[in-house]
C-alpha cells in the first residue's frame, strides 16, 4: 500500500546513521549534522565581519562576506535564549547564508538515527530542532540549519543591508 | 461496595505529588519509573522541563506539581509515564511523583471543575481528584500563553 511503504520509506530515512559535528553553547551541548557545515573558524579570524545596524532581530548583529554572498552572524545564545557568553568559533553554514557563533566544538560523532521532537515541545523549538540524538546516555539536540533565520528576518536583513550600503554610497558621493 | 458499584468500578493509579494524592485512570498508565536522568535543553514550551530515557524512548516530563500544589517540585523524584493524546495519535508522557503509588478499584462521581479533573473518588476515606492528563496539561498550555500574550501587551 503506498501509505505504509511511504512510511516505511520515512522510518529508514529516520534511522539512517548521520554524522554530526557536537558543540557547546553557554554549557549546553548541540549536534548539527556534519555535511551541512562549510567551515569552522576562530571568531580572531574575523577582522572583516561588518556590523549591521538594525534593532529587529537581535540575535544578528554582524555580516561576514564569502565569495560574493554576504552570510548573517547569528550569535547561538541569543538564538536559543540562553545566557550570552562571549563565543571563540564560528560555523559557516553551506547552502543557508548563515554563519553561527558557538563557544566550543565537542567532537563529531556518528549517530544511529534521529528522534522525533516528541509532541509536547510546541513552540520555537520546532524550528530550531532536526529532531533528538541519543548519545552515549545523552539526549542532544539535533539543530535545524534552516531555523537559524526565517525567510521574513533574511528579508528584513537584507533590506536592513541594502539601506546601509545606500547609505555608505551617499557619504562616498558627499565626499 | 454492591455489586453492581463493582460492575461499573474502574481501576485507578493513585499518585503523591507534593503533599496531594490523585488519581489516573490505569488504562492510561504505562509504567511508574524510577528517579532517573532528566535530560534537558533550551525550548518555549510550557510545563515541560524536559525528557527522559524509558526502554529506548524520549519520554518528555510534565511539570504538574507547580499548577496542582501551588509549590515546586521536590527533587529526587520518581515518574509516572501515561499516554498523552494528539487527536488521533498519542505518545508517552511522564508526570513527576513521589514513589507512593498504589493501583485501587473505585467507582467516580463526575466533576465540571476544574476543566482538568474528571472525577472524585473515594478511597480509604479520602476524596480524591482523577486527573485527566491531556486536559491539564493542554489547560497549563493555554493558561501560559495567555499569560505570555497579556506580559506582550503590557
């Protein structure tokens, strides 16, 4: 019957090992899947990070510049509502023009399958989770890449962006 | 009890959190576990302060005591997992208790109030609350929320 092969189907895919790259933020441990990581860097390493003025969106307060794309620094404590700590790495997201700022990488480790995020969790989580991992007698968080940011908040960061290179061209041509 | 009270009895898990007993139905009941690991991450989520392990499955936690009791949750505590409903689908969900339970037969009165008990019964004296779970932590919910939406508006 097509439901339950299409079922079957989402059960193998759930239980598929995965790769994960495990990091702290603000003592609280995370996994993001490995392959939807470009690069790590030091937070020293970005001298060229721009700053973006715009009060909506709290969480982003920097713009950092890659082959031609401009990727918004989300700082993770803000994301996640948990006590700001001053962060030292940087995860340069691939595919999602996001870079994210952490306190520390764990390690990486392969997980056997995702969790579910059980029903009772209604509110913002649903996006910032993939879903649970099960580690070694650890309930982690399996982060989503996509929830960093909306699609309304890229939209308002870009516009946030373009008025302040607007701007900038006005002072160039004044002066 | 006649026999026809014990016809239409039912049977019930009684259950300590904080200094009151209540009840639920035993139907709804999977199991009463003992005070393990309580894992737990960021989320909004109201009343639930996170998940335990139960034979391989993420049970998340209810934190009832607070809305039943008026007090915190004592530590050390056991947990009574039942079955949350979801329309049609359901999952486990686990209620911190002491480890005072005990399985009786009663019948029940029918209660309207509060909106998350559906019953009394009496049991050794004592008039007791039968919890219906998916009510009471639907109603923790909706309450939370309002609260977050009037302190949004103020």
């Amino acid at each position: 019957m097509k439901i339950a092969a299409q079922d079957a189907v989402k059960a193998r895919k759930a239980r598929r090992p995965e790769t994960v790259i495990l990091f702290n933020v603000s003592n609280q441990l995370f996994a993001i899947a490995a392959d939807s990581v470009q690069e790590i860097r030091s937070t020293d390493s970005l001298g060229a990070a721009l700053e973006i003025e715009q009060q909506e969106i709290l969480k982003v307060r920097h713009t950092i510049e890659r082959g031609h794309r401009t990727y918004y620094v989300v700082n993770a404590c803000a994301h996640f509502g948990l006590r700001v700590v001053r962060p030292t790495l940087v995860l340069m997201l691939r595919q999602i023009r996001v870079a994210v700022l952490v306190d520390k990488i764990e390690r990486m480790a392969e997980i056997s399958g995702l969790h579910a995020l059980p029903r009772a969790f209604l509110g913002a989580e649903r996006q910032w989770y993939r879903g649970l991992a099960y580690l070694e007698d650890q309930v982690i968080p399996v982060v989503s890449p996509l929830g960093f940011l909306t699609s309304q908040e890229f939209q308002r960061l870009d516009g946030a962006t373009a008025e302040a290179s607007r701007r900038d061209l006005e002072r160039a041509a004044q002066i | 009890m006649s026999g026809a009270d014990a016809e239409n009895a039912q049977s019930y898990v009684l259950l300590q959190i904080g200094e009151r007993r209540f009840a639920l139905p035993a139907s709804e009941v999977s199991e009463l576990a003992p005070p393990v690991r309580l894992h737990q991450f960021p989320h909004n989520s109201p009343l639930v302060s996170g998940i335990i392990v139960r034979r391989g499955r993420l049970v998340p936690v209810y934190d009832v005591c607070p809305l039943l009791t008026g007090k915190n949750s004592p530590t050390h505590q056991f947990y009574l997992v039942a079955r949350r409903h979801f329309g049609s689908a359901s999952e486990p969900a686990a209620i911190p208790v002491n480890g005072d339970s005990e399985l009786v037969t009663a019948d029940t009165v029918q209660v309207t109030s509060p909106a998350y008990v559906s019953g009394r019964l009496m049991h050794g004296g004592e008039s007791i609350e039968v919890l219906d779970l998916d009510r009471l932590v639907a109603f923790e919910s909706r309450e939370k929320n309002q609260v977050d939406y009037a302190e949004l508006n103020s």
